[in-house]
C-alpha cells in the first residue's frame, strides 16, 4: 500500500509502537491458550505444552467419550429415503416458483 505523503516519520513510528504493543498482547493471549492445552502434536511429534488444565464443569470436556452408534443397514435405507423424498420436494417447490 503506497504511503501518504503527509504523514510524517514520527506519527509512522508511533503507529509501530502502538501495533507492536497489540502483536504483544496477541503473543500473551496465544501462549496462554498453549498453556492451557495439555499436549500437541509438534512436527510429528507428541510434545507437552503444559500440564493439563481441570474440565469445566458442567461441559462435555469433563465427561468420558461416548461409543460410535452404529446404524443399520435398514436404517440408513430409511433415512436416505427420506432425504430423498425431503429434496424432491424442496426441488418441487422450487420447480413451481420458477415457473
């Protein structure tokens, strides 16, 4: 972006104090994040930032991972029955707007 010629070299280094300060801040905020994380995959490997932070209560963080449900073959039959039957009529209505 082109400079503007009026704007003298001590208002250009203000600006930069100022915008350096903001990145600090930034720089704070993000190592703080990393600090709350227990561990994180690094380069490929496994490498702990911090020790891990209690779960909030109350949130699903704190509570043991659930099982995968699995669908049946004739319940995914019924579902993608019913999608279908779901666009058609999406595409039906859309069909009688246009024309």
């Amino acid at each position: 972006m082109p400079r503007p010629r009026s704007v003298s070299p001590d208002i250009l280094e203000a600006a930069l104090a100022g915008l350096e300060v903001q990145k600090q801040k930034i720089d704070d905020q993000i190592a703080e994040v990393h600090r709350m994380l227990p561990a994180r995959r690094i380069g490929g490997v496994l490498k702990t930032v911090a020790k891990p932070v209690a779960p909030i209560v109350g949130s699903a963080l704190g509570t043991k991972a659930r099982k995968k449900r699995v669908l049946s073959p004739e319940a995914r039959k019924r579902i993608a029955a019913a999608q279908k039957k779901r666009w058609a009529a999406v595409r039906k209505a859309a069909k009688k707007k246009a024309a």
